[in-house]
C-alpha cells in the first residue's frame, strides 16, 4: 500500500501529522514514511507538551542561523534567500524518512510520541510524504 500526504505548513516549526497516517494505516508490517523535499524533515518526537517542538525549533534556529549571520558567511548558496542554505543544512542532520512498525492497524508508537513534518523554510510551502506500508 502507497499513498501520499501533502502537509501545510506557515513557516518554520514542527507539524503533527500522526492522526492522518494513525488513519491510514492498516494489518501488520513496516511503514515507511520518507518526504520528498530538501529543506524539511521528519522526525518522531513527544507530542504531549509544545514547549519540546518549541525548543527543538529554537534549537535547531540558533545551530544553523540564516545567511545574513555573521558566522554563515561561509555559504555560498544564498540566492534563493538566507533560509535556504541553512534549511539545507538541517534536512541533512534530521531524517529525510522514517521507519515504523504496525501492527493489527495501529502505529506501534510510544506514548507520547508523534510524527512531525519539522519545517525548514521561512514561507508557507506544501509538503508531500509519501507514506509506504509493506
């Protein structure tokens, strides 16, 4: 089983999209979630307090700042605007797909855990997952 799932987003930060693959999911194997960008990430992380997602987020803004930081001047990919190199950057210390155990329909996951598009990019994008469950 195949499907895709587009994914909204307003700008950098951490989106939860557990319910619509908890949805989909069906019988026992392993899912694959992967998404088809390079400037977002997936990651499986604790969904019972928001101040994680912020903190991640901060985080992750203060490792790799945008272009226009002194200490970025380095990069030489800027012309598609001073989130993009550092976007580029993130997507490749975060993981690009995710592996997930099913079984009897339901997402073997932990309790507080849940799946996140992490944004990148400064200004609303659609993102696409394509979610595999074999």
């Amino acid at each position: 089983m195949q499907t895709r799932f587009e994914i909204a987003t307003s700008g950098p930060g951490l989106y939860e999209f557990t319910h619509q693959v908890a949805d989909w999911v069906t019988g026992t194997g392993l899912l694959t979630l992967f998404i088809q960008h390079t400037s977002a990430s997936i990651v499986i992380q604790e969904n019972a307090d928001p101040e994680v997602q912020a903190d991640l987020q901060n985080y992750f803004a203060r490792l790799v700042p945008p272009t226009t930081d002194p200490s970025m001047a380095y990069l030489t990919h800027t012309y598609e605007g001073p989130d993009d190199m550092p976007a580029h950057i993130k997507a490749a210390l975060l993981p690009t797909h995710l592996s997930i155990p099913v079984n009897d329909g339901k997402m073997v996951l932990g309790t507080w855990q849940g799946i996140y598009l992490f944004e990148h990019r400064d200004r609303p994008h659609r993102r696409s997952v394509i979610a595999h469950l074999g």
